[in-house]
C-alpha cells in the first residue's frame, strides 16, 4: 500500500523531518485548518506514528506527533457541516483534525486503517467512492463518473454515430438531402438577381419573367420538399436509435449486478432510461442535423457571396462576429430569465398542491389566513418572474433583428456605392441581401447549438456508463448446471460486506439438509436479509464458500439454479396486470387448472373466485387493487406454482392482521413442505417449527439449536422471546 | 426530592431552563472541558448544541452528555437549555464559542467572485467569513432553501452548506452572479 501512494515533495520533506526516510503509509488532506477556517493540513502515519502538519503557513508546521501504540481506538464524530477524526488515548478523546463533508470519505477510509493497524492487523486498502474527475478535479455527480469539463466529446459523438450503422443508407439520403436543399436554397437569390437586371431595370423580357417565376416556384418546391423530406428520415432514424439505445439500456439493467442497484437510486436509473436516452434522440434528430445544415448553408452562401463580390462580401461579414457574441449573451439572459420563470413556477405549483393536500388541517387550525399570505407570496414571486421572462424576449427579439439588420445596411450602403461607381448591378445587390438573410439565423442560433449538443453528449455518456457497467451475466457464462437440485446448502467460513471496507456478515457456517427448515433470527441489520442476499447469489461472498448440494455457489449456473429459487417477501411485489398472469409469472405456460390449483393450496382461491373478474381480476399497478394479505397470498401461489427446491420467506407476515397471517401460516406450511426453507420472522411464534434456528449479532453468529434448546438456553433468543412477548401484551392493551 | 433526583426527573419529561449563572464550563488539569450545572453535576467533555442553529444562534442552547457508540460518539442526554448562552461567565462563554465554532461548519458567504457554467454544473468561488472556498453546485435549485426574502442556504455537490444571510447585502457583481446561480 505505501508504496501505492504518491507522496507530493514538500510531504515527503515534512515528514522526513520528523522521521527521516520512514515509509508514509497513510496519507490524508482535511481542507479545513485547525482554527476551522478553510485551508489545508494533513495527517500522515509513518514510523508508526501519526504525524499532522498544518500547511497554512510557508512551510508545513508539525502540529501533533502521536505514537501509534498509545492509541486505543480512533473514530469519526459527526459535526454539523463536517466532522472531526478522534482519537482514544487512556481512555480519552484527543481530537486529531476537523473535516468538512467534501472529505468524509477519506477520513472514513483513514480511520478504518488506523483502527486496523491498532488492532495489529495489516493496512487494509480501502476502496474510496470517486467523487472528483481525476483529471481537473471537478467534483462529480453522484453515481457517476461522467465528468462535463473532461468529456471527450469527439470519443462519445463516435460511439452514437456508431449506432447509425445499421441505417447507413439513410444516413447518406439525409446527407445528400442536406446538400440537394442547400444547393436548392441557394437558388432563387440568383433568380431574383436575373429578374432584377434582366426583367424589372430593362422593363423587358415577359417570357424571361414568366420562367424566372417558374423558376422561383420551382426552386422553392424543390427546396422545401428537401426539408420535409430530410425532416422526416432524421426524425425516424432519431427515434429509431433512440429506440436501439432504450432497448439495449433496459435490457442491460434487468442484467445489472445487485451492487450497482445499491449504488444507484431507482430515481438516477429512470431518469437515464427517460431524459438521458432522449437527449440521444434530440441529438440526432435535431441538434446535428441543425448544426450541420446550418454549417453547410454558411459555407455554401459564403463561397457564393464571395463569387458576386468578394469585396463586398467581406464587408457584409464584418457584423458576424459582433452578432456571434451579442447573442450568446442575449440568448443566456433570455434562458436565465425563462429556468428563473420555470423554477417559480414550479414552487408555486408545489405550493399549491401542497396546501389543497392538507385543507382539512388548515380548516382545523384555522390557518386559512396564514395560506393565503403563503400564497400571495409565492404568487407575487411567480408574477415578477413572468414579468421579467417575457420583458427580456420581448426587448430580446426586435434588438436582435436590428442588429442582424446591420449587416444589410452595410450592403446597401458599400452595394451602392459600388453600384454607382458601376461595379454592381441591382441584381447583385438584391441577391446579395437574400443571401444575408439566409445566413443570419444560422449566425445567430449556431452559439446556442454549441451548449445544446454538449449538454446531449453528457446525457448521452450518462446512459454509456450504465451500458459499460459490470452484469450479472458476465458471471453466469460457463458455469456448472444444477438439474434437479435436492436443496442441501452449506454456509462455510462466510465473510461478506456491501462496501469493502464494512464487514456485515463475519465467519458465518452453517448446514441445512434438504427439506429442512431453518430460521433466521437477530435484530435489525444483523445481518439476516444478507444471508439470503447471498443465497439468492445477488452478491458473491468475499471469504469462505456457500455450498448447493455440496457444489460451490459461484460454480453453478445462475439460470439453472435461480430457477429453482422461490421467493415470498414482505413486501408482496405484483406487476400490473391480471391476478392468472401474476400467479403464473414464474411459469408462463402453466394450465388454468394449475394455476388455481396453486391458488388453492396457497388460501388464495377463495377470494379471487370473490372477485367480480375472478382469476382474469386486474391487480392494478404494484397489485394495488388487492389488500395485503390477498397480494401475500398471491405471492405464495405464484412461489408455489414455481416449485422452488430452496424457498425464501423474508417476513412473509409481517404486515397482516392476525386472521389473515393464520390463512397465510397455513399457505406457507403447505408450501415449505419439502422444500429447504430459509425463512426471516420478526415474529419468532411463526419459527417454531423450524428444524433450526441461527440467531445473528452484528454479522455473527452468537446461537443456533431448535426453539426449545434456545429457550432454555436463556440466552439472546431468550432475551428476544422476551421481548417479543412484552411488546405482543403492550399491542394488545393498545389494540 | 433531592437535587440529582430534580435533575433526572426534568431530563425525561421537562425542559429544564438554566439560569447562566448556575452553569460553569472550565477546562480541567487534564486539558479536557468540563461543565458543571448548579453544583449538582459535573459532565465530562460537554455538547453544546444550538436548537435553532438557522433562526437564532444564541439562544436555547442545550447542554449534553455525550454516548458512546462503538465506533462513534452520539449526542447524549440533555441536562438543560440555556436561554442565552451569552450571559455565561467570560471563561465559560470563551470555551462554549471555541466548542460552537468547532461544530458549526456553517460559513457564511460575503461575495462570490466567480461562477463558471459546464453543462448545467456550474463551479464558484465564495469568499466566506472561512475564507475562500471553490464550490460546485449542481441541481443547484433542488439544493437551495429560501428563508424569508433575502436568506438563502445553498447546499453544494458535496453536501456543504454555505449561508447567504442577506442577498440583498451583497455587492452588485456577487449579486448579479448569484442570480445566474439560480
């Protein structure tokens, strides 16, 4: 580990002056100095000891110099806004350094070390969350590694373009419409310019009019037939990538390990598969078909510009850059003042469903007036923003327009008197001013396209990074294929933590034989659900082996042995549809007369046979429309109808009244029958039965035997038993 | 019933309210703080915790135990308020404002020099009453929390929180650039 780190110079020379040449072997920076202001000391252990320097001042100045071995433990205290490394000496609290939160997962990982060397135990490398671009140190959003500042933007173009492989053809219809419409576009100004010197000046020419309107109509069809045309193949080949990304995004989350679900919020995973993805498609349907257009068009009317008179087409560019600028600052007050416009609104909206959420509240506390002073200060917030929002685009569109109109000033000007000195023709100038206007809402829009397509190649890296994430199937490939499993499991020296550094399960061993039952026992976050965590294989424990029928978990194939996995949880989870389709979720093709036989066993025929649409009744989203002792019970059926080898009851009756829970104890005695069953119960009167029961502390485990031998035993089961008892009577004079 | 007794019986169910005078914060031979509550009870390396740290920061100041958890230290019981914390003698008043400061991370925020914008993360520099800090915000309008017209507490990508106590106080620059903040 020490020779991992990189020690800066003046570190190096600090430390050597305390302690000449010892290896550093812990290193951490607080950005906060010892008087709590802002600034920068660190703590590093060499030659066993800790050594914190304060850096504020020219030199790095030796604070504290504490032996190792006179340290009995360290630990963090939680401040507000921060928090401060302590350390335990005889006894006492000696505080080492303060921290604010930017810096709480080193000190996280510090005292970790420390506490392991204390305990003579070698460093441990201790994994730290990546909350800053190693590159320019911008701090990153949570849960990703995306970094806006150092986004190789030209890297993630390529990647999205690659999806438009598959589609080349149309890819090079929508370039070769791009160049038709220009070219198409580029031709009615010199039509204009023939009927000015040919036909309007002369007074001459019918037949010559007659075709240069024809031409004009002509020109103009084809060019707007280019643009629809073209509009229509970039919004299919836009949508369809989009559908491509959105497919192989969802398809890659329902692969995804369990870790990444712990590291990402279901809110960060949906708006990736919502916004990110559509960024795709606004990138690919509008901002570079935009960008490109309007590129193609400026370069195109430029050369051709420059062909009528070079000269005079320099002087017409000479506002571009002025227009360039003026915009992109007009155009970001103009988005300040309509976000500034869109967040008050939707506070005031928040406002609003708030207060009409809780009337009866308001009615009961008579603060009818206090919301009415809420809202008119909300309401008044809203009013100003709006004011403000449509002031700014209404003073931002005719000065932008005057400005643009400059360039066209210029050419009447320089256009005429070039004319007079009998260089130019009207034609030319006339031509000249057309083509200005083609250009001028491309120069004026191009600065915003900028922000637009950097900000969709972000979102567009965002749903990359969930693409490029580890999955469960990169561990399933090539493994062993349990047919019929008998349901013998082994837990042998088991060592397993969510985060590296966090043990949550320590030497854990135990053996259930087929067709036993064995009950999981301990408080909160003992470390029960982790246990059936790694039986499900959702994770793969760090130490020891958990053994199927004396093969090693990690060997066997996760498709054949999840299919013989049957899981009732707490939290009943049913999908929208009809209470068949639930049932059968585990087995598609089962029969009507299986399904119900299942309902049957599981207590559950009864009631749906009740229900107005019987078997084929909707659940409604999340099985709503049902009571949760019905959704339980559908539950069972469906693990029932599933034939697990191995069952998994986590809580199975935690939330039910006492009738419901003894339809459903008697369904799941049905069920277990058979079956090697792990089952978790707050209430420990439902693991009876249980062939074994391991009772778990703080990821140990303290006590295993039956019911009556850990009754007897009077010990944490006893303790627990106890509890459980007291707190039944206090419900029951409550109820 | 005795004084210890008075004293435990308050803490469960009564706030106590103590007067400034009957309260003695003094740091020991052993360089630890230690405060005693009306010559009744001595607590090692008090908490001084504020109970309105946004709206008021001198008054009803709680003083507490301290828990000791395994790999941690928690707030612990409360022995009392104290209306005004400034009312305590000179030393213990000293001691109590090094301790408040010490867990007050709260840094007020006197100008912000700059603002830079990278695709909706936008990275500023404030000058605070801790010194100068360089702050990333990001959802920066989920992130903030009005207090009446003028007070306004950003929270960063960190989850610092930085308190602008009058915004309209500020200077024009930092004012016009809060304003593209949010």
């Amino acid at each position: 580990m020490a020779e991992c780190l990189s020690i800066p110079e003046d570190v190096r020379h600090a430390v050597d002056s305390v302690t000449p040449g010892a290896d550093i072997r812990i290193l951490a920076f607080s950005d906060l100095s010892p008087d709590g202001a802002f600034g920068e000391q660190f703590l590093a252990l060499a030659d066993e000891r800790i050594l914190i320097f304060d850096c504020n001042g020219q030199v790095p100045e030796l604070r504290t110099n504490l032996p190792l071995s006179r340290i009995s433990r360290v630990e963090i205290e939680t401040l507000v806004g921060g928090a401060a490394l302590r350390a335990i000496i005889d006894g006492h609290r000696v505080d080492l350094m303060s921290f604010s939160h930017a810096m709480s997962d080193t000190f996280g990982r510090v005292r970790i070390q420390l506490d392991a060397l204390i305990e003579g135990k070698p460093l441990p490398q201790v994994e730290e969350r990546i909350k800053r671009c190693p590159t320019c140190g911008l701090v990153l959003g949570e849960y990703t590694r995306v970094c806006p500042r150092c986004l190789q933007k030209g890297a993630t173009l390529r990647r999205i373009l690659g999806y438009t492989k598959p589609y080349r053809g149309r890819l090079f219809l929508i370039g070769s419409l791009v160049l038709a419409g220009t070219a198409a576009g580029l031709v009615p100004p010199l039509l204009q310019r023939w009927l000015a010197d040919r036909v309007l000046v002369p007074r001459a020419n019918y037949h010559l009019l007659i075709w240069l309107v024809l031409g004009l109509a002509l020109s103009n069809i084809v060019h707007t037939s280019m643009e629809i045309w073209r509009n229509r193949v970039t919004a299919w080949l836009g949508a369809r990538i989009s559908f491509d990304i959105r497919a192989q995004l969802y398809e890659r989350l329902q692969w995804l390990s369990m870790r990444y679900y712990d590291h990402h919020p279901t809110g960060t995973i949906i708006s990736r598969l919502s916004q990110d993805s559509g960024g795709i498609q606004e990138l690919l349907a509008f901002a570079l078909p935009f960008v490109v257009t309007n590129i193609i068009t400026i370069f195109a009317v430029g050369m051709v510009l420059v062909a009528l008179d070079w000269k005079l087409a320099l002087i017409s560019m000479v506002p571009a850059p002025f227009l360039i600028l003026i915009s992109r600052r007009l155009w970001f007050l103009l988005r300040r003042a309509w976000h500034n416009y869109w967040y008050r609104w939707r506070r005031f909206h928040g406002l609003v469903s708030d207060a009409l959420g809780r009337v009866k509240v308001t009615k009961a506390f008579s603060q009818q007036q206090s919301e009415i002073g809420r809202y008119f200060y909300r309401n008044d917030d809203l009013r100003s923003a709006a004011a403000f929002a449509d002031q700014t685009s209404g003073t931002y569109f005719p000065f932008m327009w005057l400005v643009v109109g400059s360039g066209s000033l210029l050419v009447y000007y320089f256009g005429g008197l070039f004319q007079m000195q009998g260089g130019l023709t009207i034609g030319d100038i006339w031509a000249f001013l057309a083509y200005l206007h083609m250009v001028q809402f491309p120069l004026n829009f191009l600065g915003q396209s900028v922000q637009w397509v950097s900000r969709a190649l972000t979102a567009a890296e965002r749903v990359f990074e969930v693409l490029d994430a580890e999955s469960d199937s990169e561990k399933a490939r090539g493994e062993i294929v349990l047919e019929n499993i008998k349901g013998e499991i082994e837990y042998r020296d088991v060592g397993f933590g969510y985060e590296k550094h966090q043990q949550v399960l320590k030497d854990i061993s135990f053996k259930v034989k087929p067709g036993q039952m064995l009950g999981l026992v301990g408080k909160s976050g003992a470390g029960k659900s982790t246990i059936i965590n790694l039986l499900c294989r959702f994770y793969d424990s760090d130490e020891g082996e958990i053994f199927v029928d004396g093969v090693p978990l990690r060997e066997v194939s996760l498709w054949s042995y999840r299919g013989k996995l049957g899981v009732v949880l707490q939290e009943p989870f049913l999908f929208s549809g009809s209470i068949t389709e639930n049932i059968a979720y585990g087995k598609p093709d089962a029969t009507p007369e299986e399904i119900m036989a299942a309902a049957k066993i599981a207590n559950a025929h009864d009631f749906i046979i009740g229900k107005p649409d019987g078997y084929d009744e909707q659940v409604g989203e999340r099985g709503n429309r049902l009571s949760g002792g019905e959704k339980q019970r559908v539950c069972i059926a469906r693990a029932i109808l599933h034939d697990p080898a191995i069952l998994i009851l986590d809580e199975a009756t935690a939330s039910v009244d006492l009738e419901t829970e003894q339809q459903i104890q008697e369904a799941i005695a049905r069920l277990i029958k058979g079956r090697t069953t792990f089952a978790i119960a707050h209430r420990l009167s439902t693991l009876r039965n249980a062939h074994k029961l391991i009772v778990l502390d703080e990821g140990r485990i303290v006590e295993s035997g039956t019911h009556d031998e850990l009754k007897m035993k009077k010990g944490v089961y006893a303790k627990l038993l106890d509890i459980h008892r007291r707190t039944s009577m206090i419900g029951a004079v409550n109820g | 019933m005795d004084k210890r007794q008075r004293l435990q019986e308050a803490s469960s169910l009564d706030l106590r309210y103590l007067d400034p005078e009957e309260v003695r914060v003094w740091r020991g031979e052993d360089d630890r703080v230690y405060c005693t509550v009306a010559d009744e009870l001595t607590v090692l390396t008090p908490m001084f915790i504020r109970s309105h740290p946004l709206s008021d920061l001198n008054r009803y100041l709680s003083i507490r135990g301290v828990e000791h958890k395994k790999r941690s230290i928690a707030m612990g019981r409360e022995f009392g308020l104290l209306r005004n914390w400034h009312r305590l003698g000179p030393e213990s008043r000293e001691l109590v404002e090094v301790e408040l400061e010490r867990r007050y991370l709260h840094p007020k925020v006197r100008a912000i020099l700059s603002v830079k914008d990278y695709s909706g993360v936008q990275v500023c520099i404030f000058e605070t009453d801790r010194g100068i800090r360089e702050v990333t915000l990001r959802d920066v309008r989920d992130n903030v929390i009005y207090l009446g017209r003028s007070r306004i507490l950003i929270t960063d990508a960190e989850g610092n929180r930085y308190d602008i106590e009058d915004s309209a106080r500020l200077d024009p620059e930092s004012q016009s650039r809060l304003a593209r903040i949010l």
